[in-house]
C-alpha cells in the first residue's frame, strides 16, 4: 500500500508541475474514503484545460519526461497501440528471495472515458500525510456508480482476465455501500428525496442517459446479491429488475462465454 500512495503522489505531484489538475480514483479513491480492499495499483482521473486537449497517451509521455520514476510498458495484447504507465521505487526490495525493483501501475483517464465526468475546480480533496497536503477525489456517488460499472461491464468482457475482475468489483461496491457515514449522507440525497442535493440525477456526473443505465445496473446487481438491496433502496434506488432485463443480461454473459470459449482463451466458472 505505501508503494501504491508513493506511485500516486509523485504522479499528482507531477501533474500538478505540469499545470494539469486531477483526482484519485478507483480503488485507491476508495479506499482513502474508507473501504478495506487495499489498492495494488493507481487510478487518475486527469482533466486537460480545455485549451489544451491532450489525450491520455500524451499525458503519459509528459509525466515520463518529467520524472525518471516514471515507464511505458506494452500492453498484453500486442495488438493494442497504447502503452502502460508505470511508477518504479529507486530502491530494490526482496520478493521472494529476489531482490526486484517495486513497480506500481498507474492508469491515466480523461473525461468522457467510461462515463467519466468532468469534474474541473469541483472536485473534494482529502487529507493525507503521503501527499503532503491535499490528496484529489471524486464525490463518493461517481466511485460508487463507477465501481458498479466495472462490475457490470466485466460480467460480459471477451477477454478472461477483466472477465475475472468482476467478482472483486461486486465486493468493492459491497464496501463502498457498508460505508455508514458516507451512505448515511446520501441517503437526503437520493431520488426519493425532494432536496435539492439529489446527487444521483445531477447530469454534470451523470447524464440523462447514463442515469437511465446506472438504475438498470443497480437492479441487476440487487438480483444476484439480494443481502444489498436494503443499502441501495435507502439511497433511492430501484431494487427489482424490470421485465426482460435479467434474461437480457445472462444473454450477454452467455455470449461473452461462448466468445471466449471458442477464442481458446477459456473461462473460469467460479467468475459468473
């Protein structure tokens, strides 16, 4: 976990020096909010000044050029043009009997990727000792929906090892909702509410469509994990899938697995 704050500070920091503002994200954004789940990696949600529309592979050249601790490496897929952001310690340390140098990816996104909003000057921060100051995150509703997306989206991935990730993003959204406090104040917040703070119809984060999306998401992960539906009905939301949807989901999963049975990549029961 140090090395993976160490990755993400020197990473904001260096962004910060470029004049390029950003927000932990992620897991590590999670965990920061209180979540168990230790981060083994970093995830930075990076906004470009609109005068300057950089995309996420010249971002990364940027912080390689700006701090030596900073490499590209390839993809898995060789096939895939774009390269892989990682953070190197200086100094060695012994993993299993060898002496290695500590390496921590970290993942550059833009806004409009994944649904992500553009937050600009709006973003909360949260204090930190390894930041040394103020450490960027996104509201607790947009790592929340995002988490559930991830679950969502790898349910039905064509390749195993995001298609095995999905188990590990369903716990992560148990977490993050058995967070009391943080759920405790959203629950003014939510669409039953007739506040003005109702966070999850707020179409800066979430469009109008995207919220159309994220209400189906929620009633299908209430179906497979029934012991959560109580969490995601105090925060408003709808909890009984509507007609269709859960075959129209295991339609997809189906075919996601026939993709990778026939690829010869295979899948793994226990991920379903």
């Amino acid at each position: 976990y140090a090395l993976v704050l160490e990755a993400a500070q020197a990473a904001v920091s260096t962004l910060n020096k470029l004049g390029l503002k950003c927000a932990l994200f992620g897991s590590l954004a999670s965990k920061l909010y209180g979540a168990s789940r230790v981060p083994k990696d970093v995830d930075l949600l990076t906004f470009p000044p609109p005068t300057n529309q950089l995309t996420t592979e010249q971002i990364k050249d940027l912080i390689v050029a700006s701090d030596t601790r900073f490499f590209l490496k390839m993809p898995k897929d060789p096939r895939n043009t774009y390269r892989i952001l990682w953070f190197r310690h200086p100094t060695e340390r012994k993993t299993g009997g060898i002496n290695k140098k500590a390496e921590c990816k970290v993942d550059i996104l833009i806004p409009g990727i994944m649904n992500l909003p553009d937050l600009g000057e709006k973003t909360p921060h949260h204090r930190h000792r390894y930041f040394g100051g103020d450490a960027p995150r996104p509201p607790i509703p947009i790592i929340l929906l995002q988490k559930l997306q991830g679950w969502s989206d790898h349910r039905v991935a064509s390749e195993p090892y995001k298609m095995e990730k999905q188990a590990q993003d369903a716990e992560d959204v148990k977490c993050l909702l058995e967070l009391q406090h943080e759920m405790s104040c959203l629950v003014s917040s939510s669409p039953l509410s007739s506040s003005s703070r109702n966070v999850w119809s707020n179409s800066t984060w979430f469009p109008e469509e995207l919220q159309v999306v994220n209400g189906r998401r929620v009633r299908l992960y209430c179906y497979y994990f029934p012991e959560m539906s109580g969490q995601w009905a105090r925060l408003g939301f709808e909890v009984m899938p509507r007609e269709g949807e859960v075959e129209e989901e295991m339609d997809c999963v189906e075919r996601a697995v026939q993709w990778l049975v026939f690829s010869g990549t295979g899948v793994d029961e226990e991920w379903l």
